[in-house]
C-alpha cells in the first residue's frame, strides 16, 4: 500500500514539471525591457501576464527554466493578441515561482 500512496504522489509532483514550450505564433515576438521611446510608435494590444512554477514543483525546476517558460507563455500570447513586441515590467518576486507582467504592442518593422 506505502508503495502505491509513493507512486501516486510522485506522479502528481511530477505532472508540475512540463514548461511551457514557445509556439509559432510567439516565435517573431521580440521582448523588450527599458525601450520606453520605441514604444511610443507600437499600437497597444493589451497586459498580459504568465506565471511559472508551483509550491510543489519549484524545487525540480531551475530558475532559468522557469523564467524561460514564462518568457515563452507571455510570447504565445501576446502573438495571439496579433502583437510582435512585448514590453517587461519588472519581474514578480515569489519563492516558489515566476511571474512577468508585460504590455504587447504591435510595433512598425525597423
């Protein structure tokens, strides 16, 4: 029976573990940071914001897989939105996870 209640457990821990992967309409979506003078030209499409990692996954993901998974999430959503750039806010700080905050916006080609 312990051996049961184990497998079981483990099972739920580990169907935390999967990150989320950049799709392709996410692909062409460029990230920025401080480039507050280029955004003044992008069409406004919406804040968005994606989070990654639980209370009882976080130990089995690096901090760099999760913040690669959120930069993906926010990416494939904001694609969706028909946007082509986001803009970070500064990041969430939680113990157990990471959260971003982002505008996108459709921006002119350089």
């Amino acid at each position: 029976m312990k051996k049961i209640y184990f497998i079981g457990l483990l099972s739920f821990l580990l169907v935390g573990c999967e990150t989320t992967a950049l799709h392709h309409n996410g692909k062409p979506v460029q990230v920025t940071w401080n480039n507050t003078q280029h955004m003044s030209e992008c069409e406004p499409k919406g804040t968005i914001v994606a989070s990654q990692g639980t209370w009882y996954n976080y130990w089995l993901l690096n901090d760099g897989d999760l913040t690669e998974a959120v930069l993906n999430n926010l990416r494939n959503k904001a694609g969706k939105l028909g946007a082509n750039t986001i803009h970070l806010y500064a990041p969430q700080t939680f113990g157990t996870s990471v959260t971003m905050t982002a505008n996108a916006y459709l921006c002119p080609k350089a």
